[in-house]
C-alpha cells in the first residue's frame, strides 16, 4: 500500500522547509573582506567535504513510499547535510575570495535537485539526478581560491598593516592613516560594514574597531557569525523587554 499524498508531504516536510528557507536567504551585496591564505584553505577544505557529504546524501535511493517513518528519516538526512552547506556558504560569503556568486551558485544547483527530489516524492516517482549535482566549476573555484597575505592592508590602505609588534590590530594605526580624510575612510568602512551585514555607523572610530577586530580575528567567518548570534539575541531581548513594557502600560 502506497501511502497517500498528504503522508508523503509530512514526512518530507523538513526538507521543503529547507528549500523554502534557503530561497529566501539574503546574501551581502558586496564581499570586501579578505581572508589569509590560511583561513581560506582551511574553510575551502572544509567547504569541499560539505558539498561532498550533502551531493552523496542527495545520491541515495529513495526509501519505499510505504513506510512513513523511512522516508521522514531519508528527508532529515538530507536536510542535514544540506543545511550544513548552507550555513557555511552563508559564512563565507561575506569574505573574499568567496563572495555570494559562489554561495548563490551552489545553492541554486542544490535547491534544483532538492526541488526535483520533493516532486518526484509527492508524485510517487522516481527522480533521475544530474550527473553533476554541484557543476565542477564550483568546486574548482573553491579549491582554486587564495587569500590575501595583508589582508587589513587591503581593507585600509596604508604601507603596512595596521598590528602592533605583536600582531594585535590597532585601529588607532588606521585612523590616522585618514587623518583629514574623513568622508574616504567612512566609505570605506561603509563598505566594510555592509560586506558584515552590518549598518552604518557615523562613529568612524566604532567602524574600524568592528571590522578590523573581526577581520583579523583567527577565524573572521567564525568571528562574524558569532556576532551575529548575539545581535540577534539581543534583538530578540529587546522585543521580549518592549512587549512586557506594553502588556504593563495596558495594565494601568
């Protein structure tokens, strides 16, 4: 007995879930951050076995429509490792060399098969798969990718990089770099903070500091997706803070 349509769309209900949230994901409109040769052979590698893990999960046969609880496991699986794609991507694609062309290249091959996948599941039939999943130029491109030995160098300009002795970045460096230069270094920081995710800031001081701490952390995706994290949890404090404030003014 084959189950009906409806069974069907419940147990693959979190991939669909995945496809309709990584449609909707914003990508930067810019990626003006370097990474070091370092970081970006470390998250390329990293990247590669990702794509290589979600393509092989995307590969595998297709569980009988008769049992419920099989095809829900199948689903999840790929929904994992297609999420742990996605997540990555979305790092890297504030960064150079990686940007959002890369991000939104993968991802629209990705969300191709998962979409053929989900079909063919509601229909009741079998789906033939691209011999490519994710086309080689993608990968190629990953696995091509070099940084930038000077990386704040390059953000700021200057004749050196803007550490101290100990490597440690110093903001202080770069703000008089600009000295009454004002308007080009808050363009260039402007840049920077959207590349972030991140809003303009008229404290050019508070600009630099941000970016520069997190492009020069050890990790800048790492760095820039915990911020994120935060903001967001306090984003999410304050709303709960603002609606207490109105359910009490309602009260008197």
């Amino acid at each position: 007995m084959v189950l009906p349509e409806d069974a069907r769309s419940r147990a693959i209900a979190s991939l669909q879930r995945w496809l309709d949230e990584t449609l909707k994901r914003d990508f930067p409109l810019v990626s003006t951050i370097p990474l070091t040769p370092q970081v970006t052979g470390t998250h390329s590698e990293s990247l590669i076995a990702l794509i290589r893990d979600a393509t092989e999960v995307l590969g595998l046969d297709k569980p009988s429509s008769v049992n419920f609880n099989d095809l829900r496991d199948w689903a999840q699986l790929q929904t994992h490792s297609l999420t742990a794609v996605r997540e990555r991507l979305s790092a890297l694609a504030r960064f150079e060399p990686f940007g959002s062309a890369l991000a939104v290249g993968v991802l629209g091959e990705l969300c191709q098969t998962v979409r053929d996948q989900l079909n063919g599941v509601r229909a009741g039939r079998e789906v033939s798969l691209p011999a490519e999943i994710v086309s080689e130029r993608y990968l190629t491109a990953i696995r091509s990718a070099r940084g930038d030995v000077s990386p704040l160098r390059t953000m700021f300009g200057g004749d050196r990089e803007p550490v101290d002795d100990r490597g440690v970045f110093r903001p202080d460096i770069v703000i008089g770099h600009f000295a009454y230069r004002t308007n080009e270094l808050m363009s260039r920081v402007g840049q920077h903070l959207l590349s972030l995710g991140l809003a303009p800031v008229s404290d050019a001081s508070a600009g630099v500091a941000v970016v520069g701490w997190i492009a020069s952390s050890p990790d800048p995706p790492l760095a820039a997706w915990t911020m994120h994290i935060v903001l967001d949890a306090l984003s999410g404090v304050r709303l709960v803070a603002w609606c207490q404030f109105l359910r009490g003014s309602r009260r008197r």
